[in-house]
C-alpha cells in the first residue's frame, strides 16, 4: 500500500472521532452555578411566587405566633401607663381593676388596681383550658381532643352555668372543651378536670396553681376549676388584671381555643335529641354577638356576686394585639360599653383628645360663670340599676 493511501486512511478515522466527540459535548450546555438566594418569609420554593403569597392551591401561611416572639414573657412595662380611672373615658371609675396591654410591645396602656387579687369567677376557665391543652400535649397522645370523657356523678352535680351532663352519657374532650370555652360550662370544667387530673379534680388544681407560679401571675390563687364562689371569701378563686393578661397571652397560642371562644352560638349535643343545648357565649363581643366589637376574637367573661361582672378581651386591629382586663362592674352592659371605649382609646388615643377639644374651646369662650354656689336639686336620686343575671 502506497504511503499516500495509508495517511488518507489515518485522517479518516480522525475526522471520525472528532465527529464522534462533537456530538457527545455538545448536546450538553454548560450551566453556570447559581447564587444562593436568602429565603424570603411567605415565599415558596421553585414556584416563582413573590414574598407573602402562596401558590394557588397551597394552604395559607401559618401566622406567627405569640410564643416565636422575642419579646413574648416578657415583665410588661408600666412606664407610660395612665394610672387609675382614664380622664377621656367616665366609665372607667366603675372598674375595680383592670389593665390594657400591648402585647407586641409589652407596653401596658392603662392600669388600676393591675397586680391586686381580686375574685376572678368563671374567667378561671382560663387556666383550666391551658392546663387542659399542656397536659394533651405532654401526654404524648395519650390525652387527645378525641379521648372518650364518661360524665361522673359528682361534675353532674356542679350547678350555675351547666350543660345538663348525664352520668349515663360519655363525651369526647372536645365537646366538654367546647361547652367549658363557649358556654362557660360549669359541670364540663369539673369533668374535664377530673379526667386529667386522673379521677383527682384536687390533683387538677394543684396543676393549675403550679403554673400560675410558673408564669409569674400576681395575686393568683384557684381553689376549684370553674370559678364558682367559695362558701367563703377566703376560698374564692383569685387573681389580678396582669396575671389574667399573662395567661391570655399564653392561650392565643391555641387556635383551637380562639377558635371556640370566639364563636357565638354552637350545639350541644344533637339538635333534635335529648338534652340538646345550644351554647351561647357569654362574651357579646364576638363577632355576631349582640355587642360586637371589631377585632374581638375572644376570651372569658365571668360573674359572681363578690367578683361583679369582669371580663378579658382578646383584639386585633391592623396586626396589632391588644388585651383588656376588667373586674367589678354592676353590669355585663356597662362592663362591655366600657371595654369597647377602652379598646378604641388604646387603638387611637388622639382620637379622644381630639373630641374633647372642641367641648373645651367652647366652654372657655362662652363667657358664661358658674355661680358661686348652687341651690340643693330637688330631684330625687336614680334608684341603682338592677343587677344583670350571667355566669
């Protein structure tokens, strides 16, 4: 074979593998690593949605809660508080103690009476909702929502507010929890803590003491789970307008129970069945309640003679969390058209200061003098207003 044969052949095979290699590399592009992008809050991963919305499909963002705040248990600061009754709003002389707080910056607004023990009623459900919640989950599932609940014949026994239980009758949690944050439910709250106490209502509020301490409420002491009155002042439960704040604060942290005492009217038991109750929430600030309030969405009412009508608000206006407390008013209704100032005051104070203005300027330029003294009115005083019945 002549030379020139074989070298034609050699650059043949060559012109071969470099086809060859040609079509292996290039139908791979070369990618440049891309930068690392900071995770953004609200925004989900590979779906090109923007910061604070969610692709269509996707269930919402779950809200932050109190607890992954930095400043959540944190003393509240009284440095700029109003002390005692509230000059913008009359009413406020008929609390005997109450406190407004801003939750997200621990500011308290106005206060009287704040760490003073004072009968506290059914607002005593309070604690035993969070005990109940705390227990489920250190239970590790043996305690759910789900657990069968038998009624006793002492919690049938337990009167004022009631759902009318049966010893013949078995419940889960969840439907005595129901009727304890809807309804008040004297005999759900006794049952309830019965059956995590492990048959002990006692073992139950020893449990509820303990966390008071834990959580720093001041002039807090419990003596039964429902709040109904000692057979003495001196075995009423108690507790101060800071302490209740406190323990409002800590039960936000549970939808389920913002969720029940936030609702108007639910069912006990089957409409239509024996022993159906519908429950009514005695708190008539919620949303379709007879005095609803903007922003209300929960907590706890409660009234015995000794505590007068008192009340903790739970309000969110504009991502902003306020709680109220209140003790000793004659009335649910004027317990309530006070709250309702109070809240629109710590929402927009200048507000206030701005009606107030106008009766000012007109009284400094009318000229007009009070005389010096005036003649005794002959008009007989207004009889006081009755009571109003509630638990």
């Amino acid at each position: 074979m002549k030379f020139k044969h074989v070298c034609m052949i050699v650059l043949a095979i060559l012109a071969i593998h470099g086809v060859v290699i040609y079509f292996m590399f290039s139908g791979k592009k070369h990618e440049e690593p891309k930068e690392a992008v900071p995770e953004q809050q609200g925004a989900v991963a590979g779906t090109g949605t923007e910061p604070g919305k969610l692709a269509p499909g996707l269930p919402p963002a779950p809200q932050a809660k109190m607890h992954e705040s930095p400043l959540f248990g944190k003393p509240f600061n009284y440095a700029n508080a109003v002390k005692g009754n509230i000059p913008a709003i009359p009413d406020s002389d008929k609390a005997k103690s109450g406190i407004l707080v801003d939750l997200g910056t621990r500011e308290v607004l106005w206060a009287k009476n704040p760490q003073s023990p004072t009968p506290i009623a059914s607002m005593t459900k309070m604690m035993t909702t969070l005990v109940v919640f705390e227990e489920m989950e250190k239970s590790g599932g043996k305690i759910t929502l789900d657990s069968s609940v038998k009624v006793s014949r002492a919690a049938m026994a337990i009167g004022g507010s009631q759902v009318y239980l049966d010893p013949k009758e078995t419940f889960p949690l969840r439907d005595l929890m129901k009727a304890v944050d809807i309804k008040s439910a004297n005999d759900a709250a006794y049952l309830v803590a019965e059956f995590v106490g492990g048959g002990d209502v006692m073992s139950f509020v020893t449990k509820m003491n303990e966390r008071a301490k834990e959580l720093k409420m001041p002039g807090t002491t419990f003596f039964n789970p429902h709040g109904l009155p000692g057979k003495t002042a001196a075995t009423d439960n108690v507790s101060s307008p800071e302490g209740m704040a406190i323990l409002a604060e800590h039960l936000i942290d549970y939808p389920q129970v913002m969720e029940w005492a936030s609702t108007w009217i639910a069912d006990f038991r089957e409409k239509g069945s024996k022993g159906y109750v519908m429950l009514t929430n005695h708190n008539h600030m919620v949303p379709g309640g007879k005095n609803e309030c903007p922003g209300v969405d929960g907590l706890k009412t409660g009234f015995i003679n000794r505590s007068g009508f008192c009340i903790t608000v739970t309000c969110k206006r504009n991502n902003r969390r306020l709680v109220a407390v209140v003790t000793g008013f004659p009335s649910y209704r004027e317990r309530d058209a006070f709250i309702k100032k109070l809240l629109d005051w710590g929402y927009n104070p200048q507000l206030f200061k701005a009606q107030a203005a106008p009766a000012k300027k007109a009284a400094a330029t009318s000229g007009t003098k009070k005389p010096a003294s005036q003649p005794a009115s002959k008009t007989p005083p207004k009889k006081p207003a009755k009571t109003d019945k509630a638990n």
